[in-house]
C-alpha cells in the first residue's frame, strides 16, 4: 500500500516557506501592527491613521482625523440618507483593542422619497410626510 503523506509534508512545507518569503506569515512585537490590519480596518476595532482616507462602493467613506478618531459618511447614500459617523479608539489592553462607534443619520429625506404610489413606492403616501427624524446609534 502506497502513502502519500511525505509529499503531503513536502507541500505544506513548500508553501509555508512561499508564504513566509512573500511576508504573509511573520511574527510582529507588541507595538507592531500587521499590514494587514494597518490596511483593512473597516467593521474593526482599528481606526484609520491620521490624515488617511479609504473608500469604497459598498463602504462608507472613512478618514483618520486624529490617532484615535475615525470620521466616516456613506456618500452613496448621502443625497437621500444623510448620514455621518465617528471612531473612536479607546484603549489596547491584553492583545485585544477596544473602540467605540457613533453614527447620526436624518432618514426623513429617504421615507419621504419611497412613499409614492405606484411601483417605486415601498410606504404607502398616506403616511407622508415624515416628520424630521434624527437616528443616533452608538
């Protein structure tokens, strides 16, 4: 019977050392953080870095107002669905980092857009108009 566990071994190993030659796989110190998470901060704990800026289609626009302050609008959504949004970092403690979000949006511009009759109504115009309607999420 023939078994194919050295080769098996033999590919690990190989990619192991191709991932650890391109830098996918390193050690970092205390204070050092991966590139990954210096790039991919969104829906995390990280904040942007100071006067960086990241956006994207189905994310919101973000910007690093300070070391520890994210600010942050979904400019898609912004004409019907004015929104904006603030990061904050609050502490690193034990390998984990802690922050807080905070989000004020007006929806009342969008509710008032849908309820139409007819097909591109979503809410019946009988509950229109919509009085101002500030959102506020931490």
């Amino acid at each position: 019977m023939k078994t194919t566990q050295p080769k098996a071994t033999m590919l690990a190993a190989f990619l192991l050392a191709a991932l650890a030659q391109t830098g996918a796989i390193t050690s970092y110190g205390q204070e050092e953080t991966p590139p990954v998470l210096r790039v991919w901060s969104y829906n995390t704990a990280h904040v942007m870095e100071k006067k960086k800026w990241e956006s994207g289609i189905a994310q919101p626009f973000r910007y690093g107002w300070k070391d520890r302050i994210e600010v942050r609008s979904n400019l898609l959504e912004m004409p019907v669905f004015p929104n904006l949004g603030i990061k904050v970092a609050h502490a690193e403690r034990w390998g984990f980092s802690f922050a807080s979000e905070h989000l004020l949006s007006y929806p009342t511009v969008f509710l008032n857009t849908v309820s139409t009759k007819g097909t591109g109504g979503l809410i019946s115009p009988q509950y229109a108009p919509y009085p101002a309607i500030f959102s506020i999420m931490n």
